[in-house]
C-alpha cells in the first residue's frame, strides 16, 4: 500500500468514527451539572448531585427518546471556574443543558455564556432574584429569597414582634432577604432598627452578634447561604442572644436539615420560613426522603437537594414536551407553565419570568423522635418571587 492509500484509509476510518459519534451523540443529551464540590460550600455540591442522582434512579436515563447523561464539574465555589467549566462543557464536551450553580455569583457567570450558546441553563441552588433576568434561556427550580424571606415577616408581625435587627450575609441573596423581610415587616407596623451585614467569607460573627445584643431588639432576623448555621448557632449562644430574650428568626438556610441535627437543643424554638423540610408531611416526600437516604448512605436531604431532584424533573418534563429537542428556544418554550408534584408540594414554573412558584411554609424547629426538624407549622400557597411582580 502507498502511503496515500494508508491516509485515504486513515482518513476515511476518522470520519466513519465520527459519523458515529454524532450519530451516538444525537441520542444523548448531556446535562452538565456544576457545583461546588469542594471549598467551603461543598455542601451544596454534594446534596444538589445526590438529588439530580436520586431523580435518575428513580426514573431511569431515557426521556422523549434521548439517553440522558450527567457530567459533574467541580467549580470550587469560584465564579472564573464556574465560567470556564461552563464554555467547556458547551464547546468540548457538547453539553446540550447547563445545571447546578451554588452561590448567586456562579450563577450570574455563566449567563452570558447561555445566552450567546443559546444553551438552558437550571438553576438548582442559588437564590438571588435577578438571576432568571441575566438570560432568557435561565429557569430556576430553587427558589428566591424575597419570596422566602416575606413570610417570615409576616410571621414576625403576627407575633408580637415590634423590633427586629437583620443580619445578613453581604452579597445577593443577603441583600434580597434583607429588603424583602424588612418591607413586609415595617409595611405590617414593625420597626427594623439596624441593619447588619456580615462578609460571606469566613465570617466571624461575634462582632456583629454584640452589636445585636446592644441594640436589645425582640428579635435578629438573619440570612445565611447553606452550611454556615452551625457557626452561626454556636456563636450566638456563646454571646447569650437568647439569654438576653432576643428570639432568633430566619430563613431556612441557617437551619438546614443537611446540618440541623448537629446544632444541638439551642436550635429548638428558631423560626424559618423556606420551601422544603425533610419533615414535609407529604407521600412524595416520604418516598424521596427514603429514596434519598438508601442512595446517599443514610445522609438527610436538605432543600439543595430537592433543587437538583426537581432540576431533573424539569428537564425529564420539558423534553418529553419538545420530543428530545434540547435546543434553546424549543426547551425553554417547553419549561414555561410547567408543573409538577415535588417532595417540598406542588410547583410550577411561571411563564413569565421562568422562576418557581411554590408554597412557602413557616417552620419551628423542634426536637421529634429524637432528632432536630424543621416542623411546618402555616403555608403561604402558590408564592410567586415578590421581586419581580413588582419589576418585572
Ligand atoms: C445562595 C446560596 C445558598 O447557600 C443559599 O442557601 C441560598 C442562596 C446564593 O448564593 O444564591
């Protein structure tokens, strides 16, 4: 053979093999799932990635005729990475759907990349409001922070709460907490008489819980992203809050389920409002929960990773809907009015700004068989994200 007749074989063997592997590749969707796998919200990694895992087990990796595959990358919780991994996915690995996003920064990244690639993009865990806005091919199964932080508000008003310091971690989602209890609250005749913000990174929060103390309010409202509570909790006893009757109120986020149990009996009697409890009294949740813990070595689910459960369910409903057609505009067209039963009740994605509407439920967190939960104790139904009805 000449050396031609090998490179015409040669060549003509490397686009049979490619033929092939776009013929392979267009049964396969892949979703691209990142999150922080490591670093100091590897929490969030870990429950997010066991939920999407547990929906799969459950229903198995074909839908509207496509074989769904799962990639995970770590991004480390920083926001360059988070980028970088995402441009990877969609131009070398082919990646049809971005998923995952921690933190609200990760988030905000890739929006320019799924608006210029045409790419859905789900957000499982992070919560600022405006995320849904940076891209039209954003849709969220999470939830945002004024729409969880309003109800606890309320609650406050309701309960012979008048003065309220809030203490929030200092970026988006702090923020957005923040402006949403605060409104309702003073809205409902309560005063909010300081306004606390803590750094995301590495806090100390002993500074900023004497200040509190000072200030003598009913009650510290406070936000905090997933797996920082235990901190929180521990240095709030040490510096006596509850000792001096100011009662502790929050969102869901500072008593997360994934870490609850280990706060200890201080914990008891802390308000939250949120959008999952592993408690929730439901079938679904019953079978999710079970699900969750023989698939994940026995670990609790916490609201994360009902957002990576419900991530999937999004993707599974929408392509059946577009018949496996995981392109922008078909996909996202599909994601609109979507609903479904999730283990934290029902759920729809609003037309409109392609963000979750859900119940909201006030929680205590008491000590049941045993164990720290969160116990539902009042439901605000069907809550759309309050930030965007009034700018849309
Ligand atoms: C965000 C992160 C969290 O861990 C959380 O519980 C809520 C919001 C965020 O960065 O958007």
């Amino acid at each position: 053979m000449t050396i031609r007749a090998i490179l015409a074989g040669v060549a003509g063997l490397a686009m049979t093999v490619a033929g092939l592997q776009t013929a392979a590749a267009d049964d396969v969707v892949k979703v691209g799932l990142i999150l922080p796998m490591t670093g100091p919200f590897a929490s969030t990694g870990r429950q997010v990635s066991a939920g999407a895992k547990t929906f799969m087990a459950k229903h198995g990796a074909t839908v509207g005729g496509k074989t769904i595959e799962l990639v995970i990358r770590d991004d480390g919780g920083v926001a360059d990475q988070t980028r970088r991994v995402a441009q990877e996915l969609v131009v070398n690995d082919g990646a049809a759907i971005l998923a995952g996003f921690g933190l609200t920064p990760l988030a905000m990244s890739v929006a320019p990349v799924s608006t210029q690639a045409k790419v859905p993009t789900i957000v499982m865990a992070a919560g600022t409001a405006s995320i849904t806005k940076a891209s039209e091919f954003i849709t969220r199964t999470s939830g945002t922070l004024p729409q969880y932080s309003l109800p606890v508000g309320t609650w406050a008003s309701q309960n012979g709460i008048k003065s309220v310091v809030t203490l929030v971690s200092d970026y988006g989602p702090g923020l957005d907490a923040e402006k949403w209890f605060t409104k309702e609250f003073t809205s409902k005749g309560g005063t909010v008489t300081e306004a606390v913000r803590v750094p995301l990174q590495n806090p100390d929060f002993a500074p900023f819980l004497q200040r509190v103390r000072d200030a003598k309010p009913d009650a510290v409202f406070v936000f905090l992203p997933s797996g920082v509570g235990s901190l929180f909790m521990k240095q709030f006893n040490e510096r006596g809050l509850a000792d001096a009757g100011i009662k502790l109120i929050a969102t869901g986020d500072v008593t997360d389920d994934d870490i609850l149990n280990s706060m200890g009996p201080s914990a008891i009697g802390t308000i939250t409002g949120h959008f999952y409890a592993t408690s929730h009294d439901s079938p679904e949740n019953k079978a999710y929960v079970e699900a969750f813990k023989k698939e994940n070595d026995g670990m609790r689910p916490n609201f994360m990773s009902v957002g990576g459960y419900d991530g999937m369910a999004l993707i599974y409903a929408a392509l059946e809907k577009t018949g496996g057609d995981a392109s922008g505009p078909a996909f996202m067209e599909a994601v609109k009015g979507l609903s479904w039963t999730s283990p934290r009740g029902p759920v729809s994605i609003d037309p409109e700004t392609r963000d979750i509407i859900q119940n909201i439920y006030v929680r205590e967190v008491k000590e049941v068989d045993g164990e720290l939960h969160n116990v539902e104790f009042a439901t605000f139904e069907a809550l759309k994200d309050p930030e965007k009805a009034e700018a849309p």
